[in-house]
C-alpha cells in the first residue's frame, strides 16, 4: 500500500478527488468556516454524529466536495488508541465502497504516535491475504494520502511509521502462508529476495554447514522431518564496519507438531505460526531496507520443521549444543530453545553490542499476558528499559518478567548438563532461564511474542508484532549514536 504525506488544509483536502475523505475530528476542534468544519457541526448538533472513537458518519457525495465519500469520524480525545479505533473503523466502512484512494485528514496536529497508530491502522484494516487463494479478491485501497496540519514537522514520523508497516506486512504475510508454502527453504528465499536492497547482505547455511558448526541441538529437532532446516544469517550495514551490530534472533519453526510429543488436533494448524519470530526478523530488515538508519544489525534465523518421523528425537535422548553443554530432552515440543541456543552460541562470532531473540516460544506466555504485551525478559536493566519504552512508542507493548536464578531449579537433569523443559509452574520463566545459559558473552534480551504474534478465531492471522517494537529500540540506536 502506499502512503502519501501532505500538509494541506480542509478546504483543501475537500477538493482533493478521491474515493473517499475520512475526516478525524474531535470536540476540541475549532469552529472553522471551511465546508467540512460546517458539516461536523452541523451533524453533531442534530445528534447524526456522536463525538465518541469508533463512531463516524458517512455520507454519499456532499455538496462542494470531490470525494466520492466522507467519513466523519470521532478520534475522542486523541489517544493511541482513541485514533486506532477511529482509522479502523472508518477504514473498514469504506472498504465495502469498493474505495480505491483514501483521504485521511487529521484536523488538529496529531502527536507523533497519533500519526503513526493512524498509519498502522488503516494499513491493518486494509490487510487483504491472497497468496493461497485462486480468485482472490485483493486489496482494494491502493494508495492513502495522509493530511497533517502544521507542516513538514511530522515527516519523519511519517517516514518511520509507513517503514514500519512495510515491515509488519512483509512479516504478516510470511507468517499467514500455510507451512507447505513457508518451508525453512522458501524463508531463506524470501531472506535472499531481501539482499536484493542496498545495505542488506544474506548467506544460508544448509544440514552440512549446520553439522561442521556443531549445532547438535538445532539438528536434533530438525532429524524427525524430511525437508531440509536453514540457518539464515542476513546483514544490514548502515554503519562503518568497526561498529558493533545489533543481533536479532528468530525462532523459525515453519510447523510444530510438538515432535514425539505431539500436540493435541485442536488447533494444531496455528503451529505454521510458530516462525512469526523469524518473520519478524523479516520485516526488520524490509522496514531497515526503507529508513536507511546508520547501525549495524545481524539476523539470525534458525529454521526447521519440527515433525516425527523414524529418525525423530526421543524423550530422554541427550543433545550436545554449539556451546558443549549437554541438554537432555525430556519434551520434544520444548524445541523452540533448542534451535535458539545454538543461534545464541553462534551469535558471539559478532561481538554484538546486544542480541535479542524473538520467539513463540511458550503457551505459558499466554497464559500469563494473553495477547496484549509480549514477554520481555532480560537480566540487563537499560536493554530492558530501554525495549519497554520502545514497545509503548510504537504502541507494540511488552512487559518485564522475572529471571530468578531459583527458576532454574526444575531444569536439573542427572543425565545431561541442563533438561529441556522444567515443570508446568512458571514455563515462560524456565524457557527464558534455559536459553540464559547461553548468553553468558554478551547483553541479551528475550521476547516471547507466543500471544501477540497472532490472532485465533474468525480473524485469525498474523498481528507482524514485534516488528515497530524492534524497529522503534533501533532506531533509538541511529539517533543515540
Ligand atoms: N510453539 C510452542 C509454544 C506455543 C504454544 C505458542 C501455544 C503459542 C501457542 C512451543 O514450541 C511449545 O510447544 N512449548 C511448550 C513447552 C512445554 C512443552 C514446556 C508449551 O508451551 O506447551
Ligand atoms: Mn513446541
Ligand atoms: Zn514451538
């Protein structure tokens, strides 16, 4: 979808020909003698418009107007969520209009996040799925110009915000196609297709390579299934080469049954989204493609099925990871870690300043913050602090667990140096302190996106969470430099 930034008036923006002219307004706004000023009022007085978010009227080629539709719609007091809900909904309203080209019209200057939920809401609401389909329908708006008062003053929010959803759509739509169309081999085409910008650099890693590297942990989950894993590693250099990078790791199960241990039927197809980590590495590096910023970053993607066949892991079997320690594997559908702590090991080659996995990595994640906040869990105070802060700019919310050292008990094993799994008391926690044993080299962060990657039921799909978390904490780094 493309986004176009303009900082004409109402007056305006009512002759700008298009399909449709959504107008945010809110109480607060000045009486003004422009035509759609006149309108508001006039609509509010008789009671046809109510100044609540979500709540809008539309109205069918008004007088004096170019726009083949207005929507008038309430942003309420202005929040985040206030301007969400309002671009939802009006943007959902005209999508049944066969609506081609949007006018989204901010009456007062917004706050830069305003302008940014804005933009992810109307991308979001306009989100169409095609690429399994035959007669697809497609997506209908096509281009949306976004109307600002006050100036140039937002055009960097701007550039940021439309970045970023180029980035959450190039993440949704990887993590939605079903895993016989997002094997680990078409996810390192689609890291290659990514090289193909300035600045972005990808190398794949195959069973042969993967072996000579001593990544016994990752094999293990990957022997039970016939297509072949890959270790994607991209390179994004904005930044001289003496700079330390930024490692990203994704976890990228393209399916889990569980393995050996196998998961119920119900729901089992959900586990195609058990890469949504390695596509939010993905989009990072599509939304870096666009903003240019002068860091260095590294991704990681260690990619692999984790199905049963006859050579599949056992429970009890003992694995040597990268590191040397030994892991026994007492569950084979607590593979999330194990493919992620031979990334880990294999990310201290790049002496990076930090290093933060992203991974659906627990059910115990939901159970403890639903769909709302991610688990960040991380021993280092200003990385933590310093992901919370990005995650509530972006309005892509995270939540500090705990890293007690106590919470490694239950990972004690008399047949190998560490167990796989804990008990069920606390399993977001024991996941995260497994994968701490092998972050001893560098400054590390971990985010369980397990309830926010994607949504269940009638709208299910992916959510492209956490890419403006991610790409929010980067480009902090670009301006802190
Ligand atoms: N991919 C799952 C985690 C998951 C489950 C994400 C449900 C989203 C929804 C992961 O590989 C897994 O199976 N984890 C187990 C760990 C357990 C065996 C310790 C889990 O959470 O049940
Ligand atoms: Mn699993
Ligand atoms: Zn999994």
């Amino acid at each position: 979808m493309n986004f176009e930034f303009k900082t004409f008036d109402l007056a305006a923006a009512a002759r700008e020909k298009c399909d449709a002219l959504i107008v945010l307004f809110s109480a607060v706004m000045k009486a003004e003698t422009d035509s759609i000023s006149a309108l508001t009022s006039s609509a509010m007085k008789a009671g046809d418009l109510v100044d609540k978010p979500g709540k809008f009227l539309m109205t069918y080629r008004p007088s004096g107007m170019s726009a083949t539709h207005l929507v008038m719609a309430s942003i309420g007091e202005g929040s985040l969520k206030d301007v969400r809900q309002a671009v939802s909904a009006a943007i959902s309203a005209v999508k049944g209009k066969a609506a081609k080209k949007i006018c989204l019209c901010f009456v007062t200057q917004p706050h830069e996040n305003a302008l940014a939920s804005a933009i992810m809401a109307a991308a979001d609401a306009s989100y169409v799925y095609v690429a399994t389909k035959t007669k697809p329908e497609g997506r209908q708006i096509q281009r949306v110009l976004i109307n600002v008062p006050g100036g140039l003053k937002l055009k960097p929010s701007f550039d940021h915000a439309v970045a970023s959803v180029a980035g959450v759509e190039f993440a949704k739509e990887w993590a939605n196609r079903p895993a016989n169309y997002a094997t680990p081999t078409h996810l390192a085409g689609a890291a290659k297709a990514l090289a193909k910008f300035p600045g972005i650099k990808c190398e794949v890693l195959g069973p042969k390579e993967v072996a000579s590297l001593g990544m016994g942990s990752f094999m293990a989950v990957s022997q039970g299934s016939d297509e072949p894993l890959r270790f994607i590693v991209l390179h994004y250099n904005g930044a001289p080469k003496t700079q330390a990078p930024t490692v990203l790791i994704g976890k990228g199960i393209t399916f889990d049954s569980g393995g050996i241990s196998i998961k119920p039927a119900g729901e089992m197809d959900e586990m195609k989204f058990d890469m949504c980590g390695a596509a939010s590495v993905l989009g990072v590096f599509r939304s870096l493609a666009e903003l240019k910023p002068s860091i260095n970053v590294v991704g990681l993607i260690p990619s692999c099925e984790n199905l049963i066949n006859g050579s599949a892991v056992k429970p009890g079997d003992v694995v040597t990871s990268m590191s040397g320690q030994t892991i026994e594997i007492l569950n084979t559908d607590a593979e999330g870690r194990l493919v992620l702590c031979d990334a880990l090991t294999y990310a201290e080659r790049f002496k990076p300043r930090a290093v933060i996995d992203i991974a659906t990595l627990t059910g115990a994640c939901v159970v403890a913050l639903g769909a709302v906040r991610s688990g960040l869990f991380s021993p280092d105070d200003s990385l933590a602090s310093a992901l919370l802060s990005a995650g509530e700019y972006s309005s892509d919310l995270c939540w500090r667990m705990p890293l007690d050292e106590d919470y490694s008990e239950s990972l004690k094993t008399n047949f190998a140096d560490v167990a796989n799994v804990g008990g069920r008391a606390g399993g977001a926690v024991t996941a995260a302190k497994f994968l701490q044993r092998f972050t001893a080299k560098f400054t590390w962060a971990h985010l369980d996106i397990a309830g926010s990657a994607w949504k269940s039921g009638a709208n299910k799909g992916a959510t492209g969470r956490p890419v403006p978390l991610l790409l929010a904490y980067l480009m902090t780094l670009a301006k802190s430099k």
